[in-house]
C-alpha cells in the first residue's frame, strides 16, 4: 500500500507487525488493540525490536495500561499546571516557565507559553529526546539574565521540573520512558552545597542594632531562624497550635525540596532552647501563625525587608538561609557534636553536617589560638581584644543584646 509520502507499508510474516519501506531505510511498526480501539506505532529498522515491543503492548493491554502517545508538550504543561498551581514555587518561579493560564476581559482564561512551552511546545511526548533536554539546556544557559549569564543553579531548576513533568507523565499513561533516565552520565549542573555563611559576633551586633528600628515580625523571625535553625518556610508556616511551651518543643511541616520538587511534608518535631522559649513568651498572638503581619495574617516573604536590613548593617554576602548556618556553627563552636547538630538541622545526609566540622572547638584550638592576637583583632567593651573562646562562649541573647561594642561610623553603615 502506498502512502501520500515517498514510501510503502507492507506486511511481514508476523501477525500485527508491518514495515515501511522508504527510499532511504525501512522502518518496522505495530498494530494492537488496546481499550476497544486499535494502535499503530513505529518502532525502528529492527524487525527483533519490533517483536518485543509488540508483547510488551499485548501485555500492557491485558493490565489495561494504555500509553496515550498522541499527547503533547504543551497539553502535559496544562494539565500539571492545574496540579501544583497552589504551590508556592509554582506562583514564584515555576509559572514563569511551564507557563499559566492568563484571564482575559471577559472572564475567560487562555494558556500562555513559556520557557518550556515555548521551546518543547506541540512536540508530542514522546519525541522528546535526551538531545532536545541537551539544547534546551544550552539554550537557556546561553540567555543573559540582566546582561549577566545565567547561573548553572537556575538552568538546573527548570530542568528539575521538566524532568517532574515528564514523570507525571508517566504516572498518567502518557509517556512510556523518561528521557531523562536514559542520560549516562548526569545533566545538570554540578552545584556547590558547601556555603557554611554565618554571622560573625560583630555582625549580629550590628543587624539586630538594625533591627530594632525595622518591624518587629523581621527581629522574631530572624531570632526564631538563628534560634531553632528552620527553614523559611517551615518558619514562616508555623502556627501556635504547634508549640508546647511548657514541655519545650514544636512541630512542624518540614517544607522541604528534593531535586527541585517539593517533597510530601513530614512531621517533625523540635525542641526549643530557653532563648526561643522566651522570644515566644514577649510575642503577642495575634492570630493562628506564629510570624504574621500586624493584622494577624501569614506573612508572605520577608526577604525584601531582610535585604534591607542587612544592608544598612554593613552584612555582605549574606542569605535569609544562612541564618540557618548561623545557628548550626555556634552550636559547633559551643562544643556540640556534629551529631547533634544534624538532628537540630534535621539533615538525612551526615556530609550536609560535615560542611560545619571546622568550627568544632578543636579545631580552634590547634589554629586560631596557635596564631595568637592574628585572628582578635575586634575590640571588646573593655576596648582590648576579644579572645576567641569568649566569643564562641556567648549565647545568642549574649551577642545580640547584652554586648555592645563601639558604635560603627555611620558613613559606613548607612
């Protein structure tokens, strides 16, 4: 039979196999019934391939498994849209590259492409190849953000949840195989997860100096991070029924990412030092969450009013995340295990607690103290030079309010 194209479809000698001959190569296929209806599909120029993968059709047909292969990229973008668009990545980031769908005037909704949509668009899904991630990934990595390149890390999350998309796919019947799983070696860039950022005595000074001429909900939940080492989200998640005071713990939803993803939340329950405790006691409730607005309601972000503080305090390179180091570094420096500090941060990996090690007051001892006055240069109120030890002996309410060093020129920290 000849088709509208340059080519033949011919029959084998095998039931439900065929083959078409084209000018430059034959190509085998398989037709099977599957939910009441027929499937054809192309399989490659093996005729053994093409065998296997009729029994495995016949065989998904009787477990009723039916790969719908006429869906695309952009119906995929869709429908996983509905599913995560009431996740907080998904109104951040994710939108702006699976895309979203857009209301009009007259109140109806259109879908609006992005990144991903963009490029993969009606390509159905299994056309997708590793090759196509590959140039995608280039693709994006060669886009300048702001006149800058763009980083590796940003490139990583967009294909993090291209690679979820593809999996939900799979999950529906609507890919048969994830590209992404037929990559040897990884492709995503490789990420540096050893930043151990945390404040310096001076620089806790200066912050919540800062800070008590900013909103009070920046102080309490900037305290509430160094103090039980949450996360941003799990602190700014946490509500009033969670704690118990009396008998010293909370717990909470641990909101956490794994490549890319948000994973199912876990309960996790934390104790509380005395420093938290009475943070807790001087904060008013005034509604169910523990960080919230003036009026009651959860804050959304604090990371714009973070930004300032830490600028008019004269701290660089500094994240709302590594206020999480902070509070794991001064337990190491404080004498507590590496042990003890996984449980605090809830690492599942020891290696992400190891990135503190150096802290340890061991290792203290046999290199800052061995350099002598090098590493105390910092006056104390006392105006000499503060040892070491006794700035690792502070406690947090120690460093923040009780000392109080020279005050800093203003022309540097506006």
């Amino acid at each position: 039979m000849k088709s509208k194209y340059q080519g033949e479809y011919q029959k084998t000698n095998y039931p439900g196999i065929f083959k078409y001959v084209g000018e430059k190569k034959t190509v085998y296929g398989i037709d099977y019934y599957a939910g009441g209806k027929k499937h054809r599909e192309m399989v490659g120029g093996l005729l053994g391939d093409a065998k296997n993968k009729l029994k495995e059709r016949q065989d998904q047909a009787k477990q009723g498994i039916i790969i719908q292969k006429k869906n695309t990229f952009s119906k995929l973008a869709q429908e996983y849209s509905k599913l995560v668009i009431d996740t907080s990545s998904y109104q951040k980031s994710e939108k702006y590259y699976i895309g979203y769908w857009e209301k009009q005037e007259d109140g109806t909704e259109s879908w609006k492409d992005m990144t991903l949509t963009q490029y993969f668009g009606d390509r159905k899904l299994f056309q997708v190849t590793p090759k196509d991630i590959e140039e995608y990934k280039k693709l994006r990595k060669d886009t300048l953000v702001n006149g800058k390149e763009r980083s590796g890390v940003s490139v990583n999350r967009e294909l993090e949840v291209l690679r979820h998309m593809l999996n939900k796919a799979i999950e529906w019947q609507w890919l048969e195989r994830n590209p992404f799983s037929m990559f040897k070696e990884s492709v995503f860039y490789g990420e540096d997860n050893s930043r151990a950022r945390y404040l310096k005595p001076d620089e806790m000074i200066r912050l919540f100096d800062v800070l008590e001429k900013s909103p009070s909900y920046l102080k309490n939940i900037i305290k509430g991070a160094i103090f039980t080492g949450l996360r941003k989200g799990d602190l700014l998640k946490l509500q009033w029924k969670d704690i118990d005071k009396e008998k010293g713990f909370l717990t909470y939803l641990e909101q956490k990412k794994r490549n890319g993803r948000n994973k199912e939340p876990k309960r996790v329950v934390k104790h509380l030092n005395g420093d938290m405790i009475d943070l807790l006691n001087e904060m008013p409730v005034i509604g169910e969450y523990v960080f919230c607005q003036s009026d009651g309601k959860p804050l959304k972000n604090v990371i714009r009013a973070f930004k300032t503080a830490l600028k008019r305090a004269g701290v660089t390179d500094f994240h709302f995340h590594d206020l999480r180091h902070t509070s794991a570094s001064y337990l190491l420096m404080r004498g507590a295990p590496l042990v003890s500090v996984q449980k605090h941060l809830n690492h599942k990996d020891f290696k992400m607690t190891q990135r503190y090690a150096h802290l340890a007051p061991s290792f203290l001892r046999t290199t800052v103290l061995t350099l002598g006055q090098l590493f105390s240069s910092k006056e104390s109120t006392t105006g000499q030079p503060m040892p070491p030890d006794r700035a690792r002996s502070m406690p947090f309410s120690a460093v923040v309010e009780n000392v109080k060093l020279p005050s800093v020129p203003p022309e540097k920290h506006p």
